[in-house]
C-alpha cells in the first residue's frame, strides 16, 4: 500500500482508521487477494496498531475484509457480476428514493448539500481522490437521510462500501472527473426544483457513470 493522506489525528483513531482502509478499498488500492499487516497500515497512518486493529474488525463485520489469524488482513475478489448486482440494487433503491427527496424535501435543508456538490468537484479538479469520495458519500447519504428511512441508508452505505472505483483514478489523471463531479449539482438542483422524475433519472444516470467508467469499465452511456 501507498500512504495517501496524512498522519491521523489523535481523535476518533478508530474511526479515522476505519475511513482511511475503506477509502483505499474503494479505489482497489488494495489489490484483492493480498494480504495487507495491520502495523504496516499503523505505520503509514502514523497511529498505534490498536485503533487499526480496531477499524480492519469494524470491516470485517461489514464484510469488506477478511481477517487472516497472525498476518493481517484482505480484500475478497469481487467479480463483474458482483458491481452489476451491487449498482442494480442501488439504483432500484436510490432513484426512487431520490425522487421522493425531491417530492418531500426542506428547502432550508439542501444548503450543505449544494456546498458538498460544489467541494466534490473541486476535489475532482484538484485530484484528491480521497476527498472526492468522502464528499461524494457524505453528499448520496445525507439526502437519503432525508427520507426517514434508517435501514435505506444502512442498506445503501453497505452497498457503497462493498463496491470498487478503481476507474477514478484514471479519470483524474486525465482531467475528465470533473466532468463527472458536476453531476452531483445538476442533482442537488433538480431536488431543489422539486422535479421527481429529473432527479431519479439523473440519479440513474449517475450511478450507471459509477458501475461503469467510475468503475475502470467502458461508459454504459456511451
């Protein structure tokens, strides 16, 4: 592994541990298959082996790690019919879901996500994969937190986590991710416009881009 962010704050270790891993899973910096040692990622954090210990069992149980008695841990192969059930399922939950936002939502509400959309492209432009993602999870969460429904974000936050975006990075060395990142403020306006079927058909749209260029796979929309 290649550290990619600074050393970690000594607040919320665990979290941040958490966070930092599930960040280099998503992007396929950990190659599946290979075992990976706790205190080397202890190292590269600039934390104690415990809060990684921690955080790589807090994946575990999500299963997006598998924990290897005496050596570490690894990431599970997932296969191309793994992303189109993950992204089929995403999309069957999150376009309706989204369309509802838009029928239902606070007007007052959408202010953070507006600023988010914003700052998501932004890290697009500037190459910052990790804050990319942070941004981007935060801003798909916290709408569907909109509608009320627990179980849809926890359902939708482990279908995220169990998915790979090993294409972004491709993007961003060739200065297309922006291009992709301002789909997020085409989104957040058409909720804001209250306009349900634009905002399930973008969503569509949008995760259709994420199972497939996002995902180092031709683009599904041409």
């Amino acid at each position: 592994m290649t550290p990619s962010s600074p050393p970690l704050r000594p607040v919320s270790l665990r979290e941040q541990a958490r966070e930092a891993v599930r960040t280099r899973i998503v992007l396929g910096r950990i190659e599946p298959g290979e075992v990976v040692s706790v205190a080397t990622v202890a190292a590269e954090l600039g934390v104690s082996v415990t809060p990684v210990r921690e955080a790589v069992m807090d994946l575990a149980h999500l299963g997006m790690v598998e924990i290897i008695r005496n050596r570490g841990f690894r990431v599970p192969p997932l296969s191309e019919h793994d992303l189109d059930e993950i992204f089929t399922l995403r999309t069957m939950l999150e376009a309706p879901a989204m369309a509802e936002v838009a029928r239902s939502h606070d007007a007052g509400a959408l202010v953070p996500y507006r600023a988010l959309a914003a700052q998501i492209t932004e890290a697009a432009r500037e190459g910052d994969l990790e804050a990319f993602l942070d941004r981007d999870r935060r801003f798909h969460m916290g709408l569907l937190a909109m509608t009320g429904n627990r179980r849809l974000v926890s359902m939708v936050g482990q279908l995220r986590d169990q998915a790979r975006m090993r294409g972004l990075q491709k993007l961003a060395d060739q200065g297309e991710l922006t291009d992709s990142a301002q789909e997020h403020e085409a989104i957040v306006e058409a909720v804001a416009a209250r306009d349900a079927d634009l905002t399930a058909e973008l969503t569509r749209r949008h995760l259709a881009h994420s199972r497939g260029i996002w995902a180092g796979a031709p683009d599904p929309e041409g």
